[in-house]
C-alpha cells in the first residue's frame, strides 16, 4: 500500500539526525521491526491487566520515536507512556487504544519507505 501523504512519518527531521537517506535506512528498517513485533503485544499485555510489562515496551518507544516522528505522535506516545509507570490498567488501555491505530499508520508509513528506497520487509 502507497501512503499519499504521511501523517506520523517525519523522514525530513530523520534524515537530518542521521546524515542521509542510506543511513537512515536501516534505523527505520529496526523501528519497522519494533513496531511490527511491539504494537499488538503492547494491546495484549493491557488486555491481560498486566501494565509494567506495557510500560516497559513503551519507555523505549519513547525514547527513539521523536528521532522519526511528528512532534504530535510523541507527544501523545509520551502522554501514554507516562501514565502506564502509575496508571490503572483502566487508565491505561484506553489510552493506549486510542494511540494504537497512530502506531499503526506509522508502521505502513515507514515500511512504505523503506519499499520506495528499495528495502523488501
């Protein structure tokens, strides 16, 4: 699937904090990776109450998604990320399902990069 306009993906910042495209490419190839394995388990650990399990993959996506992303996906990741250190899970996956579907557009983001310059997922 082509995106027409990309709505999370923020390449033009990614590529200044990498030097280029080729360098770029495979950091977004690993945060392909992380999406794809990370999104669904993070809806699963919620979805069985168990919230530090959660937080601790979405620290380090908050961590390395302002690398390549709009400021609005990571302000919002963040928002969601701090709350799941003290949240309820109650607090918690509704949260996260409301950001979930943004995750999810990135990853169809960044694989269609990668496809455009060449990489095959």
């Amino acid at each position: 699937m082509e995106i027409s306009e990309r709505m999370y993906l923020n390449t033009e910042h990614a590529v200044e904090q990498f030097g280029d495209v080729e360098a770029l490419v495979p950091m977004l190839t690993m945060l392909e990776e992380s999406l794809a394995r990370d999104i669904g388990q993070i809806a699963a650990l919620l979805g069985a109450g168990d919230v530090d399990a959660a937080n601790r993959l979405l620290h380090p996506m908050k961590g390395f998604l302002p690398l390549f992303c709009k400021e609005a996906l990571c302000t919002e990741l963040s928002a969601v990320e701090m709350l799941s250190k003290n949240g309820s899970v109650a607090e918690v996956a509704p949260a996260y399902a409301a950001l979930q579907p943004k995750l999810e557009r990135l990853l169809l983001e960044v694989s269609d990069f990668l496809k455009s310059n060449g990489v095959s997922s």
